[in-house]
C-alpha cells in the first residue's frame, strides 16, 4: 500500500553504505561465477552493439568474473576490470589468463571510481551496475570515465522479464530495504532517460532475450539457491516453511515462463541492451 507523505514530514534517512555493505555480502555468497559464466553471450553480443574497435580503451563495472571484460579482450581492446568483490575479480583473472588475455583487475566501488575523469573510450556493464544502492551517483562516475564521444553499455534485467519477476518473488518474503530504488528501474527507459540524459547524445535501449536453458526447473533452482547471492541469502535468511513457499513460487514461475515441451528448461529472460553515446 503507497502511504502519501506530507510535505511537512520527513522520511527517515537511508543508510545507503549499509545497504551497499549488505549487498555487498549477499554477491559474496554462494558463487555467482557458476552463473556468471551462463551469461557470456550477453557480454559478446553487448560489445558488438557497442561496436569495439581493437585498440580501445574498455572499463568493465561490476565486471563480476569478467565476461564483458573477456568479450572486449576477445576484440583486442585494452580492458580494465572492477569489481567490489575481489573473489569474483579472481574468477575473472583465472579466465584471462587461461585464455592468455593482458587484463588490468582492480577492486573498486562502482560509485567512487578510482579513475580521472574522461579515461575510456568505453564503459561497460552487464547485471551489475544496476544493482548499486546510489543508483544516480553510479551513472554519473561510469559518465565522467567516460571520455566525450565515447560509450556506455548496459545489459539491465527489465521488470516484466524473469529476473524482474523473480525478484518481486523474493520480495513478497524478504521485502527490500524502504527507501532504496529498485535495481529494475534500469531496466526502463525513461529511468535510463533520467540517469543518463543530461549527458547524452543518443541512448538506444532495444529489449533483448538472455535464454536461461536448463536441465529442468528444479536443476534451475538448484543452482540458484547454491550460488546466486540474492536467492541464495534468501533461502538461507528463510524459516523452512516459508522457504518451501518461496521456493515452490519461483518453481510456479518457471512453469508459466517456460517455452520448452520435452521436460527441459527453457525461459526468456528479458533484458535492456543500452548503448549511450556521451556528448
């Protein structure tokens, strides 16, 4: 239920640093490499929205364990890879040298940039940046890296796809922290319009589809439930029942979403794939 506030109250301040050292924890959990790495054709197919060209100068936020750092690597750009998580930094460090890719890695917080202004030709993110508490104080670093004329590149889940209504799942029972922007919103455009706009040449949104293609619905939940930090601190945060409620719901989803006949998994997950073109 939305309460009005009056103009005379105040709403309590947000702890936006506690938030982000909570979140911080829950991407910590579990292993989110193992499904970080389902998600490499996004990072490949974002950088060929964005057009690479070799010899530029790539930053990937909340690069996770690097699969738009190993897609623009793959291009022969010179890329730098942050994260918060200095795990998922060494996941990612382990493919590029397995692949025998010169990569900078470098722990870093995703609204305090460590990087003077105007430093890449392109700045990237797939399902990372979108999840940071000070969502307006992320944009604006990943604008001022960004050199004028160059790129910003996004994949953000959208509301109405997969990851938008498992989320809302996982906040009928864990209900997110009062007064923090849902990381959805990215997923919009006119919220991409008011993070981005003022800076903006062009921004071109179109909606794209990740295919989640699993064993069954069951081996789905599986290996979210063990690696992927929100529903795994969910289910680890839940008493049994509603655990097995929560859980049985996200099944329910699956089913409904779930295009393939022969007893395997096959969901659209609907996505943005943003390229910003910085003034």
């Amino acid at each position: 239920m939305n309460v009005a506030v009056s103009k005379t109250d105040s709403a309590p301040a947000v702890d936006l640093n506690a938030i982000k050292t909570r979140q911080q924890g829950a991407w910590s959990s579990g292993d989110y490499a193992v499904v970080g790495a389902t998600l490499q054709i996004v990072g490949e197919t974002l950088c060929e929205a964005l057009d690479l060209r070799a010899g530029q100068s790539v930053l990937d936020v909340a690069a996770g364990n690097g699969n738009v750092t190993l897609a623009a690597a793959r291009r022969w750009c010179r890329v730098t890879s942050t994260d918060y998580v200095g795990a998922l930094l060494k996941r990612g460090r382990i493919r590029a040298e397995a692949e025998g890719w010169a990569i900078d890695f470098k722990e870093a917080d995703a609204e305090a940039l460590p990087f003077a202004d105007n430093s890449f030709d392109v700045v990237v993110s797939t399902y990372g940046v979108m999840f940071t508490p000070d969502q307006a104080k992320a944009a604006s670093e990943m604008m001022r890296v960004c050199k004028p004329g160059g790129k910003i590149g996004l994949a953000n889940w959208t509301p109405e796809g997969f990851i938008g209504q498992l989320f809302k799942v996982i906040g009928k029972y864990m209900p997110p922290p009062a007064g923090v922007k849902s990381p959805l919103l990215w997923g919009t455009p006119a919220h991409l319009r008011e993070l981005f706009g003022a800076g903006a040449a062009s921004i071109a949104a179109p909606p794209r589809d990740f295919m989640f293609r699993y064993r069954s619905a069951q081996h789905w939940i599986d290996v979210f439930k063990t690696y992927y930090g929100p529903v795994h601190k969910a289910v680890a945060a839940l008493p049994a029942d509603a655990q097995a409620s929560m859980l049985a719901d996200i099944a329910a989803l699956i089913d409904r979403l779930n295009v393939a006949k022969d007893g395997t998994m096959v969901v659209p997950g609907e996505y943005l794939e943003v390229v910003i073109v910085k003034r």
